[in-house]
C-alpha cells in the first residue's frame, strides 16, 4: 500500500506533492502590495482629502459643535497679574470723557505703551545758593531734614542725600502707586531710598504715603494726564487740553490737596497733555505758587515740560530709563544696566518703573549690589541738588 509521503508516488505525479521546504514568493509579494497600496491610500487621505472644505458645523444656540476651538489670543502684560481695584470715584470726579461727551463704562485704568526711548536730559538753570542748603546725611526714618526757613514744599519735604564720595547717582522712581495694594507695598519695603509715586485718585492716601515715608522712601504724586490714545483710562479728574483754564486748575488742586508730605508730581500718561504748552504752563504756574518740583516722565517726545518748567521757574527733573516696558525680569535687568551706564557717563540718572512682580524682583537683587558695582541710590531731590550745584558751579 502506498503511503501519502511515498517518494515514489510523487515521481509519478509531478506537481501534486511538492516538499515545503523553500518560501512562498507568490505570498509575500502579494503582503508587500497590500502594504504599498495601504500606505498611498493613506497619504492620498492626509493631503488631499483633508484639504476639503469642513461641513458647517452644527450649531447650538450660539455654542457650534465640530469645529476646534480658535487660539486664545496672547494676554496683554498688564493682565497677567491681579489688576487694580475699581478707581475712586465721587462728586465732581469726572473720568475720562468719550468723544460724545459720556463717560467711558470702564473705569479700568492702565498706563499708555511706555517709550522705549533713552533720554538725556539738558542740565538744569542755575540755582540760588540758599536753595542748596540741605544736609548730607540721611535722618533716621520719617525724620525729614532740615530746611532754610521758608523753604518752598519740595525742600522742606525731601529726604537728606546720603553721602555719594563723588560716585554716580541713581534714582528709583516707582510710579502708579497705591491701587494695587499688595505689591505698592512690596515696593515699600524695598530698601531705599527710593522715590514712590502715588496715584492722586488712590485710597487712604495720605496712610499709605505717611507708610512709605516711615520706611525712608521720597514721595511724589502721580498726577493724570490726557493720553494720546482713548484707548485707556487715565482715571478721575485727569487734565485734559481742551478744558479751560480754570477747569485744569481745579481739577489739578483736587489731586494736589488729597495728600501731604511730597515734593512734587510727575505725570500719569500725559502724552497729549504734556505737548501743550499752553496746558502746561497752567500746571507749571500752580506748582511755582505751591513750591513742587516737577518730574517729567516723559510718554512723548514732543513733551513741552521742560520748556514751561525752566520758563515758570519750577525745579525740573526728566526722566532718562523706564525699568519695565516688559514686564520681564531681564528685560528690567537689561534697563537697569542702561541707567548705570547713563549714571556712570554723566554722573546721574533717573529710571522709571512700577509696583509689577518682575519689576520688583529685579529691584531686590539689584539694589543689593549696587554699592559694589561703584553707585549710589538716592532720592530724587539728590539729583535736582546736584544737577543746579553743578550748574551753578559752571
């Protein structure tokens, strides 16, 4: 009886019982086509098919469903931290008008685009010697120095400049104080001496200027003025060019009487305002009669506040860096090396910045070095004395 694996059976039979020792090449190739043809039908389904139009989506009340949600757009800086409370608002604090002549809805206030500029500023008019007598040393903390009697505001309230040894000076202005509560007092207990600047429309205001003069800090008023954009609010009773005279007036006492204790005021905004000189002349003539320094922050070039400032007499100081047009730590680092460079070349400057968490970390570490570095931090009142001694001296 033959059997199915009889070797001679299948000589008989060619073909019918072929040993199974090699590979199926018939099978492979046709696995191999499949995976060619799957993978092309991919790719043809990425690039051509996903290139049709989507369906509508179907849409639910005004919730549409079946199409991804857009990109948030970026978040401007100044939201990236708690913003400011509502503004103080009352009798005869009007804030910033639309062009209807009502009221913006928002009482939001933030600052314009800050100027990335560096600015030197010409030096001063000569000074009266008896304007120079003030002491060199600094008092113990909320002991202001001594003043020539009758001695105008800016002198009877500024902070004694600590003894430089001929080094450059630098001085810290922190503008837009007293809304954000928290961090206007971080910047408080910063070592000082800084120079704090306080919004005229902030709560308890003399409290917290009183606070900051506790801890050796100089004090100015941050005064609102109109910016070029309508964009921002500047807050209640800001200046306006197209008010009349008497309005700026009021509106300018009404800030200026809410606090005591600063030497002066730089502005808040104010890149409209401050190119009008017949608008600034106004503030000047006030500051004159009330013996205030003015600090011009600068928001525009075409700023008419040094020109009316030296014109009414009014002891003038500009503002050279501003700290944080990014609200960035090494951005702040970054400008915080362009003031020394200033300070270092022409033996003084001034830098702007505000109550922001990179703004007042940087400052930490900075002010702790400063001393090794070869400057000197002081009020601003410093830098006015120094800059009319040396114009006198010439």
């Amino acid at each position: 009886m033959r059997q199915r694996g009889d070797s001679r059976g299948a000589a008989k039979r060619p073909g019918k019982y072929r040993p199974r020792s090699g590979p199926n090449l018939r099978r492979q190739a046709i696995l191999v086509a499949l995976a060619v043809a799957g993978i092309a039908v991919g790719y043809l389904a990425a690039h051509f098919v996903g290139d049709r139009a989507e369906p509508a989506p179907l849409s639910v009340g005004s919730v549409e469903i079946g199409r991804p949600a857009p990109s948030p757009a970026p978040t401007p800086w100044y939201k990236t931290q708690a913003p400011p409370p509502a503004l103080v608002t009352g009798p005869d604090t009007p804030i910033y008008p639309e062009p209807n002549g009502k009221p913006q809805a928002s009482v939001r206030a933030y600052e314009e685009a800050l100027p990335a500029d560096i600015y030197v500023a010409p030096p001063p008019p000569p000074t009266p010697p008896e304007a120079l007598a003030m002491p060199r040393t600094v008092p113990a903390p909320g002991v202001p120095p001594t003043a020539p009697a009758g001695a105008p505001a800016w002198q009877r309230f500024a902070l004694a400049a600590p003894d430089t040894g001929g080094r450059p000076m630098i001085a810290i202005v922190i503008d837009d104080m007293g809304l954000d509560r928290k961090r206007s007092a971080r910047a408080v207990g910063l070592p000082g001496p800084l120079t704090l600047s306080y919004l005229t429309y902030a709560d308890d205001l003399d409290e917290q200027m009183a606070a900051a003069r506790s801890h050796g800090h100089e004090l100015l008023l941050h005064v609102s003025m109109e910016p070029a954009s309508r964009t921002v609010d500047p807050g209640p009773n800001v200046l306006l060019t197209d008010l009349p005279p008497e309005e700026i007036r009021r509106r300018l006492a009404w800030g200026l009487e809410r606090a005591s204790g600063y030497v002066g005021i730089n502005n808040h905004m104010g890149s409209k305002f401050t190119g009008d000189a017949a608008a600034m002349a106004i503030v000047m003539a006030e500051l004159r009669r009330r013996g205030l320094l003015f600090l011009d922050s600068r928001t525009t070039p075409d700023s008419s506040g040094g020109r009316e400032a030296r014109r009414a007499g009014v002891p003038l100081l500009e503002r050279n860096v501003f700290l944080d047009n990014d609200n960035e730590v090494a951005a702040v680092n970054a400008r915080l090396a362009e003031a020394e460079r200033i300070a270092r070349h022409h033996g003084t400057a001034i830098a702007i910045g505000h109550p922001r968490d990179a703004t007042l970390e940087a400052l930490a570490a900075w002010v702790s070095g400063l001393t090794q570095r070869g400057f000197v931090l002081v009020p601003l009142t410093a830098i006015l004395r120094a800059g009319t001694a040396q114009a006198s001296a010439g």
